[in-house]
C-alpha cells in the first residue's frame, strides 16, 4: 500500500486492506504501526498495531483474518533474521495454481 511514515530505525508507517474476499472491508484502508525498540545488542523488539478498523459486517472477518495472520508474518520476519532469506519459490508455485 503506502508509506504514511518513517523513523530511522525506530517507526514505519503504512496503509494496508482486508484480503480480496472481503471485498467491502478492503474499500477502507486500515494503518500499520510497526515500532522498532533495541535490546541490547544483538535482538530488536518489534511492536506492531494494526488500527483504523471499521464496526460489523465484514470487519469482524478481517479482525480474525489479521489476528491469525500477523504472528505468522512477524514469526517469517524473525526467522529471516535468524536463519537467513527463506526460499519463496515453492510456494509462489502454489500460489500460482491457486489463482488460475
């Protein structure tokens, strides 16, 4: 979506939307707050708000949508630190079959 704000090392703010099968949620754009805090030396807290949600409807989806969704992206984001790039191509794969 887009950057709304930027803190050297510290902040990154963006828009974002509810996936494509919500379809009325996504006509709104929520905000992504993504707050950088160091811990000693070698680790990074990173604190994540999701705001600017809408009331009923298909917003209560897409409440559950990023609720489940966010651990798993924040977990793919420690583990490219940790471990290294992931290798995206087989699931780009499967993607592909699921959208023809």
């Amino acid at each position: 979506m887009r950057i709304i704000g930027f803190q050297n090392e510290r902040m990154l703010s963006f828009t974002w939307n509810a996936p494509p099968d919500l379809p009325e949620a996504r006509k709104q754009r929520t905000i992504v707050i993504l707050r950088f805090e160091p811990e000693g030396d070698a680790q990074t807290r990173v604190i994540l708000h999701h705001v600017g949600w809408g009331d009923g409807g298909e917003w209560d989806k897409a409440l559950a949508y990023f609720s489940n969704a966010w651990p798993h992206v924040l977990q793919n984001l420690q583990d490219s630190f940790s471990k290294g790039p992931r290798d995206w191509t087989q699931w780009l794969e499967q993607m592909k079959k699921i959208t023809k």
